[in-house]
C-alpha cells in the first residue's frame, strides 16, 4: 500500500481480519445481533497504478470484481456502487492487492469503473481457464494496451494450452504456468493446482490459485467441483487464512453441474474436513463466488441464511483484507 492510498476514502467496503471468521462468525453474530452486512465496513482503496516492488508482502487484500456464474448477463449495468449488493453479479474474478488479477472477463472492466480500480494499475493476470466468462481477449488488450508502456508487458499467467487462448502482442507476456509449481509475482507466491473442470474441446488443465504472502495464505478454487486428489494433497500441510470457493449449484439437488462446478452441500463437507485436518485455520473466511442465477435466492436472503453457518457470499466491491500478524 502506498502512503497515498492509506489516506483516500474509498466507497468499497471490506471485512476486515476480526469481523468474521470460520468458527467464531455464530457465536459473534448471536452475541450482537448483527447479520452478515453489519460487518462490512468502509477502508481504504487498495488500488495501485504504479508498478509494485518484488520484496515479501505480508498482507493480502482480495477485491472482488466478479461473483457471478456463467448464466448472468455479460454487461454488468452499474455505473457507480449506488445498488442493492449483488443486484446483478458480473463474471467472477478477484485483484489481490490492487494489481493481480485472476480472471479477465466480459465485465471486468465495467465493475472496476464502479469501483475506482484503475486497470492502468494491472501487472499481471492470473487465468484459471479459457470459458467465455472468465476470458475476454478484448478486455486483455485494453488492459494491456493501457498500461504505460515503460513498465513493460502485462504478464498473463495461465496454462500453456490456455494461453493459445489469449491474444498474441508484444503488450503481453505469455508465461506458462505448471500446475503444481509455484512462482513469484510481486513478492507473493502464486501455485496453480488442479480443478475439477473441463473446457470442452480444449486440453488444458483448468488451474485454481493458491495464493501465499510472507504470514497470510488464501485459496482461489474456481471453477471446479470436488477437489482433485492431487490438489488436496498440496494444500493438505498449508493451513489457510481464506478459501474462495465455487458455489454456482445453490442447495443444487440434482444439478448435473455438480460435475464440474460445487453445490453447498459439497461445500460444506468439504469444509468440515478441511477444519478437522487444520486446513482451515479456526478464523478463516469461508467465501462463495461464481454464484449462479436463479440457483440461490437474492443476496440479502443468502447473506441472512449462510453467515450464521460461517458461509460468506461475496458480491462484487467486497474486499477482504487478511492483515499480516
Ligand atoms: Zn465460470
Ligand atoms: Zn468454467
């Protein structure tokens, strides 16, 4: 964080490390008769247009600028944060401390309008997958193309299949990612594991992101059903401050998405054994993204039903702050 964004005001709201967690979120809620969106609160931006530095970050902030699944509209309609949260959700996609983002779809750019994220501020983009709504090559180039050019190409991340997906400039830095290996972006240490996802026709392996700073980790998982063995393995020893999961399938009886994408019921087993096992650490946030139409009731209902069970929906301008301890 620069000294400049500590002093801004800012619109987004965020939930700071204190207000919510796994297994202190009923007890807390019972005790003072807050709901969910009592706990959001006003902070500072997080946003930064100049190019970040490679020593060891600490904290990690998670904006999210997309919480929707595939059968929302690909025009998100908002001009500034003056609606109803998560009135109509964009494509899912997440900036980690103002300049790394996971996902670059259709409206990407409209929800960062909104929510004063500058895309000159872009370094990198993460990519879990090349479905339509988690990839926009027009908005890659204007994200790229935005940037001033002295800082370089915008590096784009992704698995090598994907990548043939992504267009080719001297803008953009294609940098094939192995899942299973970690690499550095700006002092944090990024691992793309296995998902439970196909992309039709393609023969890539659709990535989820394990995201590490010097004291805090955070685990974007989607789009993916169940986890893979092999994800499970590598997560199994790394305790996590947040995990981000893919809750497209609502309650989802009998959804034949389950296949490739989560219902709560999936969610909350999983849950339990990753809090048994010490996967998830006793405050962890628990957050729901790619969340379908139609499958889950309006947000103010699935905010009043799932954060006594310690289930948080995101929505986009929601902004998790994990602060180094
Ligand atoms: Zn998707
Ligand atoms: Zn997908």
């Amino acid at each position: 964080m620069t000294k400049d964004s500590e002093t801004n005001p800012s619109r987004r709201d965020f939930l700071t490390m204190t207000s919510m967690g796994a297994a202190s979120l009923a007890t807390s809620l019972a005790a003072t008769g807050l709901t969910g969106s009592a706990h959001a609160k006003e902070g500072e931006p997080q946003g930064e247009s100049k190019e970040a530095d490679s020593s060891p970050t600490k904290q990690l902030e998670l904006l999210f600028l997309g919480t929707g699944a595939a059968n929302w509209p690909r025009k998100y309609p908002f001009k500034d944060k003056s609606h109803p949260r998560a009135k109509v959700r964009a494509m899912s996609s997440m900036l980690v401390n103002g300049h790394i983002l996971i996902d670059c779809g259709p409206t990407v750019l409209d929800v960062m309008n909104c929510y004063d994220v500058d895309p000159a501020g872009i370094t990198d983009i993460l990519l879990t997958h090349t479905h339509s709504d988690h990839l926009h090559p027009g908005n890659i180039m204007s994200i790229a193309n935005g940037r001033d050019a002295s800082l370089g190409p915008l590096k784009f991340w992704g698995d090598p299949e994907a990548l043939k997906k992504v267009p080719d400039s001297d803008r953009i830095e294609k940098i094939p990612v192995e899942h299973g290996k970690s690499f550095q972006v700006h002092g944090l240490t990024m691992t793309g594991l296995a998902a439970n996802h196909d992309v039709h026709g393609s023969k890539e392996q659709c990535l989820l992101y394990l995201i590490e700073s010097a004291t805090k980790r955070a685990f974007y998982a989607t789009d993916t059903g169940w986890l893979p063995t092999t994800t499970w393995l590598h997560i199994e020893r790394k305790p996590l401050d947040a995990i981000i999961w893919d809750a497209t399938c609502g309650e989802g009886k009998g959804d034949p998405r389950i296949f490739s994408h989560n219902d709560l019921t999936m969610i909350r087993h999983m849950n339990q054994t990753l809090m048994q096992r010490k996967v998830l650490k006793p405050d962890a946030k628990i957050i729901l993204t790619h969340i379908a139409d139609r499958l889950h009731p309006p947000h103010h209902v699935l905010e009043k039903k799932l954060i006594p069970e310690g289930l948080i929906p995101a929505y986009e301008g929601m902004s998790v702050v994990l602060e180094a301890g």
